[in-house]
C-alpha cells in the first residue's frame, strides 16, 4: 500500500490576477491530477495572437 497519495500537476486555491483596477480572474481553484489532459481557455480563446502577430516583422 503506497501511503503517499499523488501530488496534483497543478494545484491552485483562490488564484487572482488583475490589470490595475479590472480583476480578470478572482478565486480560481484547480486540482488537475498527473497523466490528465487540461486546457484552459479564455474569451479570446487559448489566449494566442493571430498568425499575423507570431511572425517576426
């Protein structure tokens, strides 16, 4: 028997962030277990600029 259990890929409790006064992200809580597959996305999607933007000018 394995007395210590898995430690999470990502633990987080109550994340914040914010951009001066606007809060984007208030009390976030995840606990995504090893081995799992997560994607997290936002209003604009994977949070990604457009093809346009990646390329170097």
């Amino acid at each position: 028997m394995n007395a210590n259990p898995v430690q999470p890929a990502i633990l987080t409790a109550g994340l914040r962030k914010s951009f001066g006064t606007n809060v984007v992200l208030a009390g976030l809580d995840l606990d995504v277990p090893r081995g799992t597959v997560f994607s997290l996305l936002g209003a604009t999607g994977p949070g990604r600029p457009p093809p346009s933007r990646s390329s170097p000018r």
